[in-house]
C-alpha cells in the first residue's frame, strides 16, 4: 500500500498495483484477505493518501486516474469523504474520517507508515 501513496503517478487498479511491486493481482487479493481487508478498499485509501499527500490544488480530481467526475465522487462517497476535499486534511484526520477501512488496529499501522 505505501508503494501506492508513494508512487508518482495514480494507480487504479488492483493489478497495476501488483504490477508495481512485482506480484500477481490474485496474490495481492490473497494478501488482503489474509489481513481482513479488501484490496480494493485497502487501494482506494491508498490513492486517497497519495493525493492528500501530492496534491494541493483545489480540484480534487488531480492525482487520480480518472477524468470522469462520477468515478472519483463515488471513491469519495465510499470513503466517507462526502465534502470532496481531500488535500486540505491531516493523515491522522483522513484516516480517521475515511470509511474504507474499519480496523483500527490496521489504521494504527497505516499511519505509523505514513509519519
């Protein structure tokens, strides 16, 4: 997952993030699963705090993929992120509001990455 938030360009999917770090797709799912997690949640919060992270313009569209606004407001909406702005919170508040991921213990971890 770190290797998604510090990747430079945005990574959509589950098998380009394997591609990334050099495993297969089903073996990232694996992986998640093992863990509790989906791996396309796990992902999504993923490209999350790679645009908190690198991005500071006010369009929330920049550092994502996808030009299709419907696509990026139901990424939002699954994360709980219902106002649209991503870049204007802390790690700890984004991780903290997003709704992707409810192990907290999980969460704990994240943000011991990320600090």
């Amino acid at each position: 997952m770190i290797s998604v938030v510090k990747h430079v360009a945005d990574v959509p999917t589950v098998r380009e993030w394997g591609t990334l770090i050099g495993r297969s797709e089903s073996s990232l799912y694996t992986l998640c699963e093992i863990n509790g997690v989906a791996a396309k949640a796990i992902l999504d919060l993923a490209r999350l705090l790679r645009v908190n992270k690198y991005s500071k313009s006010s369009n929330r569209l920049d550092g994502l993929a996808s030009a299709d606004p419907r696509t990026v407001e139901r990424l939002l909406r699954r994360a709980g992120l219902t106002e649209g702005v991503v870049h204007d919170h802390s790690v700890t508040d984004l991780l903290a509001r997003q709704r992707l991921i409810g192990d907290d213990r999980l969460l704990r971890r994240i943000a011991v990455l990320l600090l």
